[in-house]
C-alpha cells in the first residue's frame, strides 16, 4: 500500500510540474528562493564568478534569515585552468556567505532541492550557466524531494 500510495503521490506531481527553458528559468527559481525558510540545495558541477554574483544578493538575505545553503560541486582540480579559476573564486564568494561546500569527484547533476519541498532538475548548471539551451523541471512534491536527497546521499550531509 505504501508503495503504491508513494507512486500515486510522485505520478500527481509529475503531472503538475512544469518545465523551464534558460529564457525563463532563473526568474522562477529566483521566486523559489525568496520563499525558502529552512535549507537549499544546489548540485552544479560546474561554477563560474559571474553566475554565482547573480545569486549571492539572494544568498545574503538568505542567510540572514537563517537560511542553511549547501552547494555540491565539482572538486576544482578536475577542471582545465580557467574553470579551476572560475571555480576557486565562485566557491570563495560562497563561504564568505556561510554557503556549505560539498565537493564530489565526477560530478554532473543538475538540480537543486528547497525546503526539501521544492525539486528542480534537469541540464541547466545553476552556477554557470551563460549562454546554452537547458531545460529544467520544477516539480512541487515533498515525496520526490526527499527521494532525491536520499538518490544522491546528499541527505547524509544535511542536519
């Protein structure tokens, strides 16, 4: 019965999500993260200085507001050298504003994880992006947030 309540429940969320392109994505998510009230999670394996300027307003008055954010990127060593630059002074950026840095070998996703209420993935690397055609899904579910967290052993890391 639990299974299948639990297939119900993310089939229902899937079929209220909606999907955004790079045009109309950081509207929405940044909408997203005037909400939060406890914790965001962001995977991006990729990150660059001018992308990570563009959020560090919101992440200020987010961590004013006791907002906890994680980040798990890329290590920066396994980039060529101008990433590992853009990677080395983004993540600093970050911990100057109480970002936790979390850094996995090989990483590729894309997602992040609001309030553990709020799911979004997809292609888009939120730390970077500058000028490609992405997609990300936004799906408002609960059940499907927490599974991610648990999918990517991110929940392990969070209190």
């Amino acid at each position: 019965m639990i299974g299948g309540l639990f297939r119900k429940q993310s089939s229902e969320a899937l079929a209220k999500s909606r999907l955004f392109d790079q045009s109309q994505f950081y509207q929405a998510f940044a909408r997203d993260l005037g909400r939060c009230r406890k914790e965001i999670v962001i995977e991006s394996p990729f990150i660059t200085i001018k992308r990570t300027a563009t959020l560090l307003p919101i992440f200020r008055t987010l961590e004013r507001r006791g907002v906890k954010v994680v980040l798990n990127t890329r290590d920066p060593r396994e980039h060529d050298s101008f990433m590992r630059t853009e990677a080395d002074g983004a993540l600093a950026m970050l911990r100057e504003f109480g970002v936790r840095i979390l850094l996995t070998g090989g990483h590729h996703r894309k997602l992040a994880v609001l309030d553990r209420k709020v799911l979004w993935e997809g292609s888009l690397n939120i730390l970077s992006h500058a000028d490609s055609c992405e997609i990300m899904r936004r799906i408002e579910s609960p059940t499907l947030a927490n599974e991610m967290l648990s999918f990517t052993r991110i929940k392990s890391h969070l209190s």
